[in-house]
C-alpha cells in the first residue's frame, strides 16, 4: 500500500475513533476533558444576552483555526475537515449507543469506559497526527509549538492541558477525574502510540514509504 494511502486511512479511520472514543469519555460522566473544560469556562465567564454554547465553541475553534493558518498551514487538512464536519456526529451517536446499551451504569462501568476513552483516544490521535493530513485546532497547539521550539510534545501537550484546565476552572467550568487524567497522561499516550504503532504504520518498520 502507498505511503499516500496509507496516510487518508489513517486519517480517516483515526479521527472517527478518536470520535467514538470521545463517546465513551462522556458516557463516563467523570469530567470533561481540558478543551471542553477550557470552551465551558470561556461560555460561563460571557455576560447576559451571550449566544448558545454551540456557537461559541464554534467561534473558538474559527478563532484558533485563524491563528493555525497563520502559524502553520500545514496542520489544516483531511483531518481539520472531519473533525468539524463530522466528529460532532461521531460523539454524538456514540453516546446515545452506550446510554442505550448501558442505561444505568455503575461507577466501576463508567471508570472502565473513562480509562478505555482516554487510550483509545490517545491511539486513535496519534494515527492522525502522524499522517499529516491536518489535524483539530486544539492538537495542532502543541504540535505546532513542538515543531518550532524542538519541545518534546508530551510536555507542550501537558502544559497546554493544564492551562485550558486552569483557565476553564477559574471561570466556573466543572473539573474531575477524567479531565486531571487526561491532563497528565494523554500526551505521553499519544507519543507513545506515534513511537510503537503510528509512525511503523506510515513508513514501515524500516522507514520504506
């Protein structure tokens, strides 16, 4: 299979799980993650008269996707597009499956599907941002600043999670388990999904496209 193809399939199939995954973290009811913590933060701190809350974490993202254009085009592509054109879909339907299947869960059920969320979140990533086909605007983040200051990106993952999760606390957005676990661990995860089973996928074991 060409390089190529194997980078849409990754990208593809990456972002749909990443999706369903993110089904799972909600199913969970434990916490939102750093981003959803930052955006409920940012919509609660708003005045009187202030739009929905789809429209601001819309006009969020459009503000960052502005910056990313700027910082680094190359993040923009395949990946972006899915993301804000069918992701929300993928959560979504995902979520009302588990609440069907699972109507009244127990908090050892929703621990497990916390913990599940979280790796599979950080597998699914990690196909997606090595494949290079565009990336959300909250990802790009940490691998623009990776790229450009030469910064591990668990770090620049971990710091940018801290702050959402900072920022979105102090403006009254809800913080618990899952979202100080993802904080921590999500972008040590993804890079060691990128070392052992993204970047093996894209260029093979030796490195042939």
């Amino acid at each position: 299979m060409q390089e190529r193809t194997r980078r849409i399939w990754m990208t593809i199939v990456g972002v749909l799980v990443c999706g369903f995954s993110v089904g799972m973290f909600n199913f969970s009811v434990l916490g939102l993650d750093p981003f959803q913590v930052f955006t409920h933060g940012v919509f609660l701190a708003l005045p009187e008269g202030k739009p929905g809350f789809g429209t601001v974490y819309a006009a969020i993202n459009l503000l960052m996707l502005v910056v990313i254009f700027l910082a680094d085009k190359s993040k923009i592509g395949l990946g972006t597009v899915i993301n804000i054109f069918l992701l929300g879909y993928v959560v979504e339907y995902s979520s009302l499956l588990f609440e069907r299947l699972i109507p009244d869960p127990s908090l050892l059920v929703r621990f497990v599907f916390l913990l599940l969320g979280i790796v599979i979140m950080c597998f699914s990533s990690a196909l997606y941002f090595t494949a290079d086909m565009g990336v959300s605007t909250y990802d790009a983040v940490s691998l623009i600043i990776s790229e450009k200051k030469k910064w591990k990106f668990q770090f620049c993952r971990i710091s940018s999670d801290l702050i959402c999760t900072i920022v979105g606390f102090a403006f009254g957005a809800t913080v618990g388990i899952g979202t100080v676990v993802t904080a921590f661990f999500m972008g040590p995860l993804i890079a060691f999904f990128n070392r052992t089973v993204a970047e093996p996928m894209r260029y093979g074991k030796r490195g042939e496209s």
